[in-house]
C-alpha cells in the first residue's frame, strides 16, 4: 500500500528544483504570505503548553499530527 507521507514510515528522494528564478504572481504571493502567517500561528500556539495539548489530543482522535492542526485551523479562520 502507497502512502505518500514521510512521517508515516516512507522515505522520499529527490533533487530540491531551483526557485531562485521564479517571478511570483499576485496571488501567489498573497498565499505564500497567508502560509507564513499560519506557520507563525502554528509555532506560538504549539509553543504555549496548554494550547499544545488540546491540539495533541485532538491530533490523536483524528490520525493526524498537531503541527498539521495548527496551521490547518488558521488557514480556516482565514477563508
């Protein structure tokens, strides 16, 4: 059975490509920025014991890992 995450026990091998050059448009800025402030969210809420819990324990009912939650949960209350 294929399960394409790393975390779940399969390791993926490939060259990293070349962004250097890359012109992005204005909405993919807008989304790169949107990420950035997810993955902020996610490292301060992951970074307060209490907060970080409550999303452990959600992450185990559902299967899931907590960092993934975090940055999941601030992509919604964002749309």
């Amino acid at each position: 059975m294929f399960e394409p995450y790393p975390f779940k026990g399969n390791m993926i091998i490939t060259k990293r490509p070349d962004m250097s050059n890359v012109q992005w448009n204005e909405a993919q800025q807008a989304q790169r920025a949107q990420f950035k402030e997810a993955v902020t969210y996610a490292r301060a809420a992951l970074a307060d014991l209490k907060v970080r819990a409550r999303y452990a324990r959600k992450a185990k009912r559902q299967g899931k890992r907590a960092w993934d939650l975090a940055v999941s949960d601030y992509l919604k209350r964002k749309s």
